[in-house]
C-alpha cells in the first residue's frame, strides 16, 4: 500500500514539475519576470491540481514553489486518497538560442508516502503565430526518486506542453505525459508580468 502511495505521488508531481517550471521560455536574456501558474491533471486513477509561482532571470535560471493536491481512487474504500504536496525547484538554462534547454532540480513533500527529490529536462521553443499570439511547445523528462528506503524505485515521465502566449503576458494550453505506462492529459494556464533589466533601460519585450 505504501508504495501504491507513492507511485501515485510521484507520477501527479512529476507531471506538474516537468510542465509548469518552464516560464522562463517565454523570456529573452536580459529579462526578468514574476509568474503565477495552475494547472490540471487528469491519471490514470483520478486526478491532480497544481498551483504555484516563481521568478525567472530569461537565459539564465528561474525559482518556483508549487502546491499540488491529487484525488487517487481507493480499491479498498468508497473514499478518495488525498495527496498534498508541496515542491521547491531551481531550474538552469543551458542553452537559449532557436531552443531552450532547461535542467531542473526540486524537492518535494506530501502528507504520504515518502518526499521525493525531482530531476528534469525541458526543450521548447517560440512559434510566431500572430503580432500577439506565439505557441511555445515544450517537450519535458522528469524523475522522481523516493528519499527515504524502502519507498518504491524511481519513477520517470515524458511529457509535452503546448501552452499559447498572448499578448506577452496570459498563456494557456493543454498538456499531456506518459509514466509507467499510463497516457495522461491536462492543460495548464498562468500569468507573467516581465520586465527588462539591461541597463540602457529599454522596456522589456
């Protein structure tokens, strides 16, 4: 049962981890910008939300906090199992030319099964749609590994995001991933206000 726990964390997490920490796409070096983000995830055996924010330096690093709360069937009662976790992460940008490669790092807990440090990539990148419409594809890996023994084997996931920005400032997509074998979708939404930090003082985007 504990393990049953925690692959279910792992996998809700890990889904949120690798598609929401990647805001910084939508910034050019020599930008920064705040953000605030939701999404929704819908498992194999019920469903996940996340909320969270952050701050994003554009082509070079970013900081995030999520909260994420999954509703998991229970074979052995009416009930729901209800997950709460909370997840810090650091992402760095290692290349930011027609692409973005980002790495990321992040730590989480949850009131069950084991905390869980969370390893991952993202490569997306802008597709100019309109004056003020760009699509922003995001491809993503992401592990979960238990930190405490005893807790299951680690726990993978592919995933891809098509999240679309407007206006430069609201976007919103759907987003889908695949771990141990399960198809999952969902979509994800957020806000960023961005500014420019080079020094001639030029407004930013």
């Amino acid at each position: 049962m504990k393990y049953s726990f925690v692959l279910a964390v792992l996998v809700s997490l890990i889904f949120s981890f690798s598609h929401i920490h990647s805001q910084g796409i939508f910034l050019e070096k020599g930008e920064a910008g705040f953000f605030a983000n939701g999404g929704y995830s819908s498992l194999e055996s019920g469903h996940a939300t996340s909320f969270g924010g952050g701050f994003a330096l554009g082509g070079i690093m970013e900081l995030g906090f999520t909260s994420s709360k999954a509703e998991i069937d229970n074979e052995y009662s009416s009930e729901d199992i209800e997950v709460n976790s909370r997840t810090v992460s650091i992402g760095v940008v290692l290349l930011k030319k027609k692409a973005q490669l980002e790495a990321n790092i992040g730590f989480t807990t949850s009131n069950k099964g084991s905390d869980a440090l969370l390893l991952g990539f993202n490569v997306g990148s802008e597709i100019k749609l309109h004056e003020m419409l760009s699509w922003y594809p995001v491809f993503s890996f992401a592990v979960g590994i238990p930190t405490e023994e005893d807790s299951g084997n680690p726990v993978t996931a592919l995933g891809l995001a098509a999240p679309i920005l407007i206006a430069e400032h609201v976007y919103l997509g759907p987003t889908f991933s695949l771990s141990e074998g399960d198809l999952n979708w969902g979509f994800t939404a957020g806000v960023l206000i961005s500014f420019n930090t080079a020094s001639n003082g030029d407004s930013g985007w």
